[in-house]
C-alpha cells in the first residue's frame, strides 16, 4: 500500500514555512493523540503518520530529498536510518516530547535526570525617600528567608551518612513506561524527582536541607531610581532544595510622597507662594533644591499666579547618572490676611487711586461678564 503524500497529509502547502507547518502537525497530532482516541486503532496510526511526516518535513536537508524523491528517498538506504519506527529515521520521543512535554513533566523540554531543586524567588518591598533616589545609597535590609543546613551541608541526611539513589528511577528522577507505540516519562514517585532517598534525614532540617532563617543584606539604590524600579539580588532568595541553587532577591522600590516636590520622569516641579506685594513690585526669592541647596529667582514686576520659571539641571539624574532634568518654579499669589489697620488703610487708598484698573486680567473678564448681560437683557 502506497504512502500518502507528506504534504497532504498534513495538509499545508510545498511551500509552507517552518511555522505553518509545526501548527498543522499540532493540530492533527492533537486530532488523533491516542490519549483522546483510547483504542482507536485507526487515531494511532493516523498520528504515527503524522508524526513521520511532521519528522521529515522539519528538516531542511531530509525535506530537500523527499521533495526530490518523495518516499523513495528513505527507502532502500537513501534516506538513512531505521531510527525509532518509521523508514525516516522517525523516532516518537523526539516529536511527543516537543509537543506533549505537559504528559511528561518536562513542559515542552526533554529533561534528563533528578528535577532541579532550585530555591524560590522573594519580594521584598522598599520605601525611600525622593532624596534617597536623587542620591543614591546603600542600606541594610533583614528579610526573612531559608537558608542551606550547615549540619548536612544542604544535603538533607544526617551527618556522617549520604542520600541513597533512588532504587525506583536508578537516579534519573523519573521513570518511563510503554504505552501503545511511543514511550511516557513521568516523575518519580517515590523519590518525586530527587533521584535519591534519604532514609537517615538530617535532625536540623527534618531532611529539607534547609532552615527558615533571617538573613541580613546591604542593598545598594543607584541614582535616579523611579517608582516600581526593580533591583534583583541574585542567590539571595530561598535556599534549594537538597543542595540545588538559591532563587533570588526582588526589590521593588516606591518612594514617600515629597512635601515640597513632584517629580515626573527627570523633571521637579515646586509650587512657590509669594506676597502680593513681591509679584507686583518684583523682586528676588530663594527655593530649595532637591540636593539640599538654594537657587535664586529674580520675579519680574507684575508676574501673576501660575507663572512658571525654569531651573536647569535641578531635577532628577537619569538611573545610574548622567544626564540631569529641570525644575520647574510656579508662582502663587498669596492674598493678604491678618491686616494690620495701616496695611488695611494703604490698601484702600491703593484702591480709591484706581488700583483695580491695573489688573488687566480682571477687569477684560469683568467686561466680557458685563457684555453678556447686557446681550442677555437687550
């Protein structure tokens, strides 16, 4: 009985790419998996064909030849291999393990061995000040955490004695059965995945290779460092399990809102009141500076609530320094209150002399007021 045609049977173009084709193999393979096919005969060999088709067409060199010959070029000696079943050099673990890793622990990666028992990753939470992120510095953290038995070195057995290799797995951390044509791979179940037993467990860590246990840092915060930056401590997260690697540290910073500065990006922004007085006669004022210094502004005469002025390179460092925004200084007008009766009689006789004429964004919005009601009557 004549082969039917790779392409075909996958039902993709000779063109197809590499993508196109690892999703139509997919699809049928998950079509007619044995798992959802049980006793199908007909499903299982469907996906052995599929999975044949699927092993040559992937490789660009047995894809060449069987482009030129078709089936002929594995038969016969051309193609090479008897690999696996399936006269292409077919072998099933390869291709179930790329697609059905999840049947087999291994998520899509063939994995080989006693699992990996690497420590946990940990969060800890930090607040600075926008000082501290202008600046820098270094601090002392305590975060609560589990570190390697010293008693049994991480090895969870009792001093003086060793794990023993699991005589389930032989070590491997899993074990394989038969089922239907091609082979399954799951965890081990009496050692669950260590490849190794312990049977005089370490009193310290009850066999863990572990003990909870807070541990002291120093962390160092780089300039210019924004809210929700990320520092990663490697090694310093939970302790593995049996000896494996440590996880590691996340930092996530946030910093204290400022009494006197917002910050956006590289850029300070500082609302200043002034006298009324100041922002009519002008003059001079001091603000502070996120460094801890004083600049001065010269206020021009008649400046009004709102305006703005430009400090250059008085905001924040780029992360890690280098470049330095702006601030940004806001004038507010400040009204007076608590008037001494002198200061109440000047300013009534700055009124009777004419002095709301001379505020110009006042008196245009009460003449626009005083149009439209003339407009509203007429």
């Amino acid at each position: 009985m004549s082969k039917q045609d790779y392409y075909d049977l996958l039902g993709i173009a000779k063109d197809a790419d590499a993508g196109t084709l690892k999703k139509a193999f997919r699809k049928a393979a998950m079509q007619y998996h044995p798992d959802r096919n049980p006793g199908d005969a007909t499903a299982e060999v469907k996906f052995k064909e599929m999975g044949e088709a699927y092993e040559v067409l992937k490789d660009p060199e047995k894809r060449a030849a069987y482009d030129r010959y078709g089936h002929a070029a594995f038969e016969g000696g051309m193609g090479g291999g008897g690999r696996g079943q399936g006269g292409a050099g077919f072998d099933f673990s390869d291709v179930f393990e790329e697609f059905f890793g999840d049947f087999m622990g291994g998520g899509g990666q063939r994995r080989r061995g006693p699992q990996a028992g690497r420590g946990s990753d940990l969060r800890f939470n930090m607040e600075i000040t926008l000082e501290d992120a202008f600046a820098g510095k270094t601090d002392t953290i305590t975060v609560p955490t589990s570190v390697g038995c010293e008693p049994c070195s991480g090895s969870g057995a009792e001093p003086g004695s060793q794990p023993e290799v699991c005589g389930t797995c032989g070590g491997h951390g899993k074990v394989r059965a038969n089922q239907g044509f091609f082979m399954v791979e799951r965890t081990c179940p009496k050692c669950r995945g260590a490849g190794s037993i312990i049977s005089n467990p370490c009193k310290s860590c009850r066999g863990a290779g572990k003990v909870n246990k807070e541990k002291t840092l120093q962390v160092k915060i780089p300039q210019g460092v924004e809210e929700g930056t990320r520092i990663r401590l490697s090694g310093e997260g939970e302790a593995g399990t049996r000896g494996a690697s440590a996880g590691d540290l996340y930092i996530f910073l946030s910093i204290k809102p400022h009494p006197l500065f917002k910050r956006d990006s590289d850029m300070l922004y500082c609302q200043v009141p002034i006298p009324m007085s100041k922002a009519a006669l002008g003059g001079q004022i001091e603000v502070p500076t996120i460094g801890g210094g004083r600049a001065r502004i010269k206020i021009p005469d008649g400046t009004q609530s709102g305006r703005q002025f430009r400090l250059r390179g008085k905001g924040m460092p780029e992360l890690n320094g280098g470049f330095v925004g702006d601030m940004i200084i806001e004038t507010v007008v400040e009204t007076p209150v608590n008037m001494t009766k002198r200061q109440r009689e000047l300013l009534e006789e700055f009124a009777q002399d004419g002095g709301d004429t001379v505020s110009p964004r006042s008196d245009g919005f009460f003449t626009k007021v005083k149009d439209l009601w003339e407009d509203l009557t007429d």
